[in-house]
C-alpha cells in the first residue's frame, strides 16, 4: 500500500521542478555560499507540489478513492518525507567530494555532521508545522508554510551562530575528531526527523478528517 501511495504522487501529483530539486544537494559544492539554502529548497520543493495539487484537483481526486481523506494526507506526508530523504542523501556524496578539496566557507557553516543535524531538526520543525497546518482546511498553504519556514530559520540561524560562540569553533570544523563531537547533533536531528513523520501523519490525518471538501 505504501508503494502505491509513493507511486501516485510521484508520477501523477508532484510538480515538474521536483526532479530538479532533488539535485540541488550540490550546491555545497560551491567554495563560498550559505549551504543552509539547502534545506529551504527541500522545504520549497513539498510546498509548491500542494499548490500543484490544488490546481490540478489532485486533493480532491484522491479523497474519492477507496482510501478517502486516510489517503490524501498518507501520499502527501509520504511523498515530503521521503523526497526530502533522498534529497538529504545525494547531498552526502557531493559533501565529502567537496571536504577532500575544500575545507573552510567563509559564507556559512560547513557542510559537515553538525550542519545535517541541524537541517534535519529544522525539517523535523518545518514538515510538523506546514503539513498539518495545511491539513486543517485542505487549501490554504500561505500561512503553514510561513510559520514553517519561520521556525526552521531559528533553527539554521542558531547553527550558524553557534561556530562563532566561544569555545564552538568545532562546529564548523571537518576534521575527524570535531566530527565525532557533532555526532550527538545528528542523531537528535534523526530521531526529531523520524519522530516528526509519524507525529505529523497523525496530527494531519486528525485535522483532515474534520474538513469537509
């Protein structure tokens, strides 16, 4: 059933720039930019697919299908969680290409375990917030992706800052012994990021359920 789901809305509900999306990883390839636009971009891509879903009537659609509003809100919290996965780990092939020749970014944090620690928590934060704020009413993506966005940009503003603290110099570095200090950031931001999904999926399908369509 889960497969089929995945299927749906990949084939039939996501929006074109999805594809392109997905690769945007790369950018950390780049010797001077702000590598957390990253995750504004995995942010981004879930956001514009519901608004593809609205013109299109894809909600609509598959709310009449055997699987009704349970379906609805399971393609769609599937679909940005495991979109923003992959997006997550092709940018970990392009992150260690990057680290053998680049070591320092003057515009931002490096791309290092701190920092996927951090863009997995402010995801975490963001998925919770934007999809069941959107699935309230079914049609207003304004004012959830706002306080989204909001939210995650605390998170990324605090990892950020925190290389430039005193004695926290090592959560910008790449160097072996400062990454396993930063081991405890991701797995808080995979536990927040796993425990986001199933929280999320029942929280949207609750608010969902009082919609009326």
């Amino acid at each position: 059933m889960t497969r089929q789901f995945l299927r749906k809305e990949y084939l039939l509900a996501a929006h074109p720039t999805t594809w392109f999306f997905v690769w945007l990883g790369a950018l950390v390839l780049a010797p001077a930019y702000p590598y957390s636009v990253v995750f504004f971009f995995a942010m981004l891509a879930p956001s514009l697919d519901l608004v593809y879903a609205k013109q299109t009537n894809d909600i609509l659609y598959t709310a009449l299908l055997p699987t009704g509003k349970a379906g609805v809100v399971r393609g769609k919290v599937l679909y940005t969680f495991t979109f923003q996965t992959v997006m997550l780990l092709l940018t970990i092939p392009w992150t260690l290409l990057r680290t053998l020749y680049i070591q320092t970014n003057p515009a931002g944090i490096n791309a290092n375990v701190a920092y996927f620690g951090f863009g997995l928590l402010a995801l975490a934060v963001f998925d919770y917030l934007f999809l069941t704020g959107f699935f309230k009413t079914g049609i207003r993506i304004g004012w959830p992706y706002f306080w989204g966005t909001l939210a995650a940009l605390i998170l990324l503003g605090v990892m950020e800052t925190l290389p430039h603290l005193p004695g926290l110099r090592w959560v910008d570095s790449v160097q072996p012994t400062a990454l396993l200090l930063q081991s405890p950031f991701l797995v808080a931001g995979l536990m927040a990021f796993t425990t986001s999904f199933f929280v999320t999926m029942r929280a949207s399908m609750q608010n969902f359920q009082r919609v009326d369509l």
